[in-house]
C-alpha cells in the first residue's frame, strides 16, 4: 500500500503489490483514476484535515481491501458506497 498526503489536499491510497485483479472482464469497483481507492466521498465531508489518518483512512483501506477480497470471491461490493464516475 502507498498512502500519499498533502496538508493542501486529500489523502490518495494505491495498492502496490500484489496488484489488483480484474473479476472475469470487470474492473475492481471503487477505484478512482489511477487505481485510487474510493474510501470515502469528498463532497459531503466524510473526510476533512482535522481527521487522524490513522482513525480513519487506514482502517477505511483495510475495510476497503477486505470488501475487494469478497468482491474478487462473489462478484457483489458489500462494502456499500457510490461508485465514482
């Protein structure tokens, strides 16, 4: 994993080994532009700079990873969320 963060921006977090695996012909659900992973969304403040990292996008990323694990084993996100556009 690769967390990467700015005080002038938002957190951005990438797997980096192993890679992410495609489920037959689909692309994991939850990612951003340069397999980003969604943990949250921006828009409506479910994460702002007076938040710990370590309360909420690291456990957010071991969330994240254990819904790819299911999802890679039964096709469904059961993680919840929208998916970003």
């Amino acid at each position: 994993m690769r967390l990467r963060y700015k005080l002038t921006g938002s957190p951005e977090v990438e797997v980096l080994e192993p890679l992410l695996q495609k489920r037959g012909s689909d692309n994991p659900p939850h990612l951003y532009p340069g397999k980003k992973l969604c943990l949250y969304l921006p828009r409506i403040g479910e994460w702002n700079k007076t938040m710990m990292l370590s309360q909420t996008i690291i456990p957010w990323t071991s969330e994240w990873l254990l819904n790819y694990e299911v999802w890679l084993a039964t096709g469904e996100w059961s993680g919840g969320g929208l998916h970003p556009r």
